[in-house]
C-alpha cells in the first residue's frame, strides 16, 4: 500500500489559522457508511457511488446523531505548553577568533525545544524535537527562560531532530514550563501561540496533563453539547491517551506497511473499562471522539483479547486500510493532513475511497481544515 494514495488536494487558504468565536459553530460533515449490499438513502445530500452517503450539517447537529444506547468515549488528555524557547551552551562549539567569527552567534544560538514524553520523573528526562537539531550533540547544554529558570543536558540523539534530555533538578518543574512554555500549535498553523490559544487549544473536559497537541475533534464541544447529550441519556466514558510523536509522526516511507509508529502512554480506569466491556457485551455501538481516542481503545483490546482491562500502557497500534476494528463503532473526527497517519486510520474505518470523496466534497465546499478546523461524523 503506498503513501501516496492518501494524498489529496487542498488550497492552503482552507487551513483553519484560528479557532472559531464559538467552538460549537463549526460545521459537521456525516459520512455514512453503506450497509452490506446497500446503495444508500436517495435523500442523502450527496450519495457516492459506493453507496455511502455525505451531508453537510452543523457540529449542534451532533447530538442528534447519537442513538440512546450509545456509548460515547472522550479522551481527557490535557495540553500543557510544551514548547520551549532558549539558547544552547555552544559545548561544542569553535573557539571565537577572527577567522571564526560566526562562532560567537553559534556559542548562543537560539533553540526551540518541543517536549513530547517524559521518560523518567526522577531524574527528569524528556523525549523531545530540537531545532535546529544537525547542531544540538549528546553533552550539550540547553538554557531556557529569560532567567534560565531551566536547564537541561543531552543525554541521547536520534533521527529527524529526536533528541533525549536530562532537566536539573528544580522545585516547580511544571509550574515554571506553564510560566516560560508555549503551546505547541502544529506547524501549519501560521502565527505564533497567543494566550487565548491556551484555552482554546484545550478541550473543555481536559483533565490529565501530558499532551503536546489537543485532541482536536474534542475542540468542538462546550458545556451545552455536553449538556444536551446528557438530557438524551447517553452514557459517556473517558479514557486518555497522551498525545506526541505516535500522532503527529510525518510518514517518510514510500510504502505504508514500512512505518513504524511511535508509542504514547494511555491510562484507561476501573470505571471506563467497566462501562467499555459492558456496552461492548450488550451489543451497544461505541463512538469515539477523535482518533487518540480510537487507537487506545483498540490496542487495549487487542492486549486484552477482545476484552478492555484498567491499566496504565504505551500504545502503539498503527491503523491503516485492511485493519478490522474490534471495539469502535462511530467515530467523530477533524480533517487530516494528507498521507498522515491519521486520514490512513480514518480511511481504515471509512473505507479509503469514500474518505477520500468526503474530503474532496469538504474542499469543494470549503470546509475548514485541521486542528483549528470543521469536523466530520463517520458511522
């Protein structure tokens, strides 16, 4: 299966830059998927030839969608401003001289640090990308902060900018990333982070700090969506997964099946695996809220054999065309990059062609993209 055929075609200027005035204004596209030896419903907006059927209605609609026995699982990870800004120690850096007098500029040369796991708590060590990274090596010094409240060392490198570092001891580490950090707006997004952001780039349910991007289909809801599920006796769960590297990975292989996807650290409670299970064994549809949400719980299935077990664990299932989904039955979704990871899962559960035509409809009618984007509903 190759990259390529997830690519698709979109104008740079439906890539949403900032979030909507209202998280529950955003647009909804539902695809449905055709029934086995179904042609889909005539009334439908648009139907594809497949079958399956595509319209255009509003994320309020949502709730709506939703049947009574539904039970519908959010992912309540917590972004946390994971971005850093500082200077390194230049350890490695040539003598300053006349015939070397750009070393100066490298000695303290600017960094931009994106923490995406913590390894350890003690010592507290961090997977993280580092650019420029070619020049950041294993024993260099890293300050950040206007006070250099924090320092950190190189313990380890890998490729594509992934380094490894050690932070020194400090009494309020997390207190002081909320002072100096920045949240981490995917690179697409063309503007530096504002403080507005770090509330809308945070769901309104957020709970376990870990996250170095929102879940993004979750963005669209507020208290009174959440309200109004309630009201129709939807049962709900929460689970979390900590988004990093597994998410947001770009795919450099030319063939699908040669990418190796990063783990991220899940946690699923007594509670949500109680309700999981119960609906699981009552034939009851479960509908995910985003794709975190979709990888934790069918990687803790297949673990389990079917079953969902409470735990802690690192997640690292890849979803791509041909897989067979053993737990979600729904899933609400943002848009996706193209040859992404994520439109590769979304193609998995939807079918690639249908995906595709859905996102073609969505370009043609000028949905919003990405994280700060429109949404759609595949059942």
């Amino acid at each position: 299966m190759l990259v390529s055929d997830f690519n698709y075609h979109l104008p740079s200027e439906l890539i949403a830059q900032e979030p909507p005035a209202d998280r529950a204004a955003s647009r909804l596209l539902h695809l449905k998927r055709p029934r086995s030896g179904s042609r889909g419903s005539e009334e439908s907006q648009t139907t594809a030839r497949s079958g399956a059927e595509i319209q255009d209605l509003q994320f309020r609609d949502f709730p709506t969608l939703l049947r009574p026995d539904d039970l519908l699982v959010f992912n309540n990870t917590r972004v946390f401003p994971a971005r850093l800004y500082g200077r390194r120690g230049g350890i490695k850096a040539q003598p300053v001289s006349r015939r070397n007098p750009a070393a100066r500029d490298f000695l303290h040369g600017r960094i931009e640090v994106l923490l995406t796991r913590q390894l350890r708590q003690e010592p507290n060590e961090w997977e993280c990308l580092v650019r420029p990274g070619r020049k950041i090596g294993v024993g260099e010094n890293l300050f950040f902060g206007e006070h250099e409240e924090l320092r950190a060392e190189v313990i380890a490198r890998g490729g594509f900018g992934e380094r490894q570092i050690r932070f020194a001891p400090t009494d309020d580490f997390f207190g002081v990333i909320e002072k100096i950090g920045h949240v981490p707006l995917p690179p697409y997004i063309d503007r530096t982070d504002v403080f507005a952001d770090r509330e809308r780039y945070q769901t309104v349910y957020a709970l376990e700090r870990g996250s170095v991007a929102a879940p993004t289909a979750g963005l669209h809801f507020t208290p009174e969506i959440l309200a109004r599920i309630r009201e129709r006796g939807i049962e709900t769960a929460e689970i979390t997964l900590h988004v990093g590297l597994g998410t947001f990975q770009p795919v450099r292989s030319q063939r699908v099946e040669d990418h190796q996807l990063h783990s991220e650290a899940y946690a699923i409670s007594e509670d949500a695996a109680e309700k999981i299970n119960r609906a699981q064994n009552r034939r009851r549809r479960l509908v995910s809220v985003g794709t975190t949400t979709v990888r934790t719980l069918e990687y803790a299935a297949r673990q389990g054999g079917g079953e969902i077990s409470p735990g802690r664990g690192e997640a690292s299932l890849f979803i791509y065309p041909g897989y067979e989904f053993h737990v979600v039955g729904a899933l609400l979704t943002n848009f996706h990059l193209p040859q992404s990871t994520l439109l590769m899962l979304v193609s998995a559960f939807g079918g690639t062609d249908n995906t595709l035509r859905a996102y073609k409809h969505a370009v043609a009618r000028r949905y919003r993209f990405y994280s700060y984007g429109d949404c759609m509903f595949v059942e």
